[in-house]
C-alpha cells in the first residue's frame, strides 16, 4: 500500500503538480506540437524581454509596467543577477523576485525569468565578487599564453556546485510564492554562453580534457541516431574513420570550422547547465531553457560567436548532455530570420524567440512582422522582442496592435498547432511576393505597401479562410483542373469575442478589389491610407469556379 501511495505522488509531481494544482508545463498536444500549458490552457506569450539592467530595482522598473500592458505584452521576460541574490555566499535576498512577482500579478502580466549566473553573452559579469575574486577556487579560461580570460570555466565543478546551488534557491524561492498563482511561466538558464575570442579554452586542465577519450555516451548517441544529427557531425565523425574511441581531434577534426574545438567546448557547457536543470526540476519543475547568440552565416568560425553555445550547430550535444533542458531558444537578430527558425526547428525542439529587432543597428518596427510569421509558420511558444522598455515602444508602436490582434486569435491559433490549416507569411529584404500552398488551393501574397507586409493564413473550412496581418494585398488560385477559376463570396472585417465571431465591416468593392480581385489588408480605398497600426482580421469565402478572371491571373499579376 505505501509503495502505491508513493507511485502516485510520483506521478503527480512528474505531471507538474504541486500544492494540488498544475503548473506551467510543456505538453505535446495530438499533432506532436509542443505548448506552453498554464492554468490548464495553451499559452501563447506575446512577450518582451527587458534590458539587461531594468529589473534590477523595483524603483526602476516602477515606471515601466504600465506601458508594458499598454503594448499589450501578457509576459514579460526580466533578468534575475546571481550577484544581487548572494551577494555573499550563502546569505540569500529575494526581495527583488518577490517584488518582481507581485508587481506583475497588479498588472496581469506573466513572468520568464533569465538566470544571470555563471555567464551572460560569453562572459562573466553576472557572477557574485566572492566568486570573481578567488580564481584558483573558481578558475578563469585562459588564452594560449596562459593569461586569464574574463571567463569563469566551464569545466569547474566548484563553480558549478555554486551557481546549481543558488539556482535550486531561486527555484525553490519561486515554489514557495507563486506555485498557485503562475506567475513565473519559465526560467532561462544562464544567457548567451559559450567562449568569445577562440574556439576553446586553453588553460592545462582544459587542454588536458580536450586529449582525453571522447564520453561513450556521446558516440553511442552518434551511432544509435545518425539519421537525426546534424550531418556536419556525422560527416566529420564519418571523415575521420568512424571511430568508436578516441580523443575529440582525432574523432571529429577541426578541418570543418574547427568543429572538434566546438564540440568539446559544448560538451561542458551542456553538462554544466544540466546540473542547474536537474537540480531547478526538482525544486520547482516549471519548464527551463537555455538560449543562443547565433551562428552568423558569413562568419562561421566558433570564438567569433561563443564557442559551444546552444547554437543550432550544437543542438544535438545539449539534447544528449543536459537532457533536463526542455529546449533550446534562438536570439534571433539575423537578415535572414526565416532560416535561422528552421535551424533550431528540428530533433522535436520547439521554437521559442526571447530576443529579436536589432534596435542598436536601426532596426525599429520589424517586431509585430516577426511575431506574427513566428507564431504561426513555426507554431512558436512565444516571441519577444529585446529591449521592449526602450523609448522606441511607446503606445504609438505597431506591435502594441499586433499583439492585440495575436491576443484575439490565440484560442484559435493554439487550436491550430501542427494542423497544416496554419501558415505564416512575412516580406523579408527585397522580396515582393509569396505563395502559401494550401494543397487544392495557393494564396499569393503581394507586398506593395512602404512598410513590411506580414500576417498569417488559417483554413476554417473548404471553402473559408481567415487572413490576418498588415501590409499585403491577398488572392486565391485554385488549383482544382476541372475548377480553375476563383470567384469571391462573402468578405468580412471583425474580431472574436468569447470564441464567437463578430462582424465590423462587410467587404467590396474598392476595399476587395471589385470582389474579383482578392483583398486588401488593411481593406483601405487608397494604398496611401495604410499604416503601420492598422492590423487587421479578414474571413474570405473562395469559390472555384471554371473559367478565371482577368484571362486566368488575379488583378495584382
């Protein structure tokens, strides 16, 4: 009878539940899709994540919450510093994740707190003094000349005791307030590591590790899962003979950017995030995440990005090492943003965007654009753009009508997850067209506004779709042989309320370009009168039809 009992607390707990009720989880629904479950619902987070620096007073952030709920944010990402939580060594203040907590609960925001411990963007400047200043207990990585990088090591298991232990503190911390409310839906793990300046750490010990056999554990992964990993692993591990022993030189090479420096760099960053995920779960098993400064694809070469990071390149090490990581995050501030989601969208990791819009490098209003293709092509956990408190969103900025539109639809966009009724579609560089392939019908999308056209496409039924977004001029093609044609039906502007469908305008004319033509999103008479804020849901009825109109093109071709 006690083994029973203890088998079902297990369970319960394994489940995520504490105190009696669930917690914020990861679960797969029936399309193999995973969401962000909170309160016993999928969750979308419409997010922002602050700068690095702004929550850490309450002072500071007093001013901000207001405007952070005027952008229509439902979670706020917030960094908590390992230095200002042990400022001593195990002498531990909460006070400012408590006061960080309540204050999001006064607005109705969730919180996804950012780990600042170990390392923050490669280095070390979130640590306490007390670990900085005693470097033969808690050793830095050196360079080939035996000088003392910036960077505490990655191989140090004192440091790693140290940063676990005050993460298992954070977490229990979090159990104990906010285990009922749900408050904190995530915690990241660190920010940004890996090595800067060089492939891999030279120092003795790191040397003398680096001539060591690889783990067995890493190539029986290798040879159990060929198929799945990345193939630059498996094709440099095939190059140099497949071996099932033998030192990371010899069994991966550095002759494909210095991969075998990488890969033992990854591997103890991996492990060492695993123990901090290990012992948070136990605390406190809300999900945990690790993020990734990405691999710029003109410079390829580890060290100018941090070596061994949670980078798509090392996505197949962190799923082996830190098996207690639910998934890997992308920073993605890329040209190519479309890309780099699909790097990180494979082995069953779900995507998740805590960083985007370069504002340092001008970049302004691409937010509600890369929100919209996020949320609905990669069915994303969330999307966040950094530094969401910076002046630059005020309550004139399109994303604050963006999330209000992904806020309406989330019901039906979570609904949607992994169906294939789903598609995202978003203007990147010069690009002046799209096409979205419904199977018996396209959708092509033109982009002829003086902004980035952006939004989404999800089927209803045979023959209705709904279409939200900004910036875009929409038509059908089937592509039926026998029904060639496209004839438009009913044409409505609205919004949902309470799951039910509410009709603000009905559409024609000028708007729908003569009902034959397709639709303008934002439905405007002239293309002039469009603007960044005017997001807009649109619900088409097509029909094929046997002859075309216009001699077989739509108006915009």
């Amino acid at each position: 009878m006690q083994k029973a009992i203890t088998s079902i607390l297990l369970f319960l707990f394994s489940a995520g539940f504490v105190y009696g009720q669930q917690i914020p989880h990861l679960k797969r629904n029936k399309n193999n899709i995973v969401q962000l479950i909170v309160n016993d619902k999928p969750y979308i987070m419409l997010a922002g994540e602050l700068m690095n620096s702004s929550a850490s007073t309450l002072e500071s952030m007093a001013p901000k919450w207001e405007r952070l709920k005027t952008l229509n944010l439902n979670t706020v990402l917030a960094t908590v510093a390992w230095e200002q939580i042990e400022p001593e060594e195990g002498q531990y203040d909460f006070s400012i994740v408590e006061g960080l907590i309540k204050e999001a609960r006064k607005h109705d925001l969730k919180l996804v707190f950012l780990w600042f411990g170990s390392w923050k963007n490669g280095s070390s400047g979130y640590a306490p003094h007390w670990i900085m200043r005693d470097t033969k207990r808690f050793p830095r990585m050196k360079t080939d000349k035996g000088e003392n990088r910036p960077f505490l090591a990655n191989y140090s298991e004192n440091l790693a005791k140290a940063d676990t232990k005050a993460f298992g503190a954070l977490m229990n911390f979090i159990k104990q307030i906010d285990s009922k409310e749900h408050t904190v839906l995530m915690v990241q793990i660190e920010n940004e590591i890996g090595l800067l300046g060089d492939s891999r750490d030279r120092s003795a010990t790191a040397e003398e590790l680096f001539r060591k056999e690889v783990p067995g554990k890493l190539i029986q992964y290798l040879q159990k899962n060929e198929k799945q990993i990345l193939p630059e692993i498996i094709n440099q591990w095939k190059a140099h003979g497949k071996k099932a022993k033998g030192n990371w030189l010899e069994l991966f090479g550095n002759d494909s950017n210095r991969l075998a420096d990488e890969l033992f760099m990854g591997w103890y960053y991996a492990r060492f995030v695993e123990q901090l995920a290990a012992e948070g779960k136990r605390d406190y098993p809300i999900p945990l995440f690790v993020n990734a400064w990405t691999i710029y694809p003109e410079d390829p070469n580890p060290g100018n990005y941090p070596s061994g990071g949670p980078n798509h390149r090392m996505l197949d090490i962190y799923q082996l090492a830190a098996p207690s990581v639910d998934f890997l995050a992308i920073d993605n501030y890329n040209d190519d943003y479309v890309s780099q989601l699909r790097q990180y969208n494979r082995n069953g990791n779900p995507v998740f965007v805590p960083e985007a819009v370069a504002l340092w490098r001008g970049e302004k209003w691409s937010g509600p654009a890369k929100a919209f293709y996020t949320l609905s092509e990669f069915n994303a956990l969330g999307f966040s753009p950094f530094a969401i408190d910076n002046d630059v969103y005020d309550e004139k900025h399109p994303l604050k009508d963006a999330y209000r539109v992904l806020d309406n639809l989330m019901p039906l966009m979570a609904k949607e997850h992994g169906s294939g009724n789903m598609k995202g579609f978003m203007q990147q560089g010069d690009n002046k067209s799209d096409k979205i392939d419904f199977g018996d019908y396209d959708i092509n999308i033109h982009y002829n506004y003086p902004y980035q056209g952006y939004g989404l496409a999800i089927r209803l039924s045979a023959d209705e779709f709904l279409i939200a977004g900004n910036g875009a001029d929409v038509s059908f093609q089937s592509k039926d042989k026998n029904l060639p044609g496209i004839s438009y039906g009913t044409i409505r502007e609205g919004y949902y309320k309470d799951g039910e469908w509410k009709t603000t305008k009905y559409l024609g004319g000028d708007e729908a370009m003569q009902g034959v033509g397709g639709v303008k999103i934002p439905p405007v008479y002239l293309s002039e009168d469009a603007n960044q804020n005017l997001v807009t849901i649109i619900r088409i009825k097509v029909i094929p039809v046997e002859s075309a109109t216009y001699n077989n093109k739509n108006i915009f071709d």
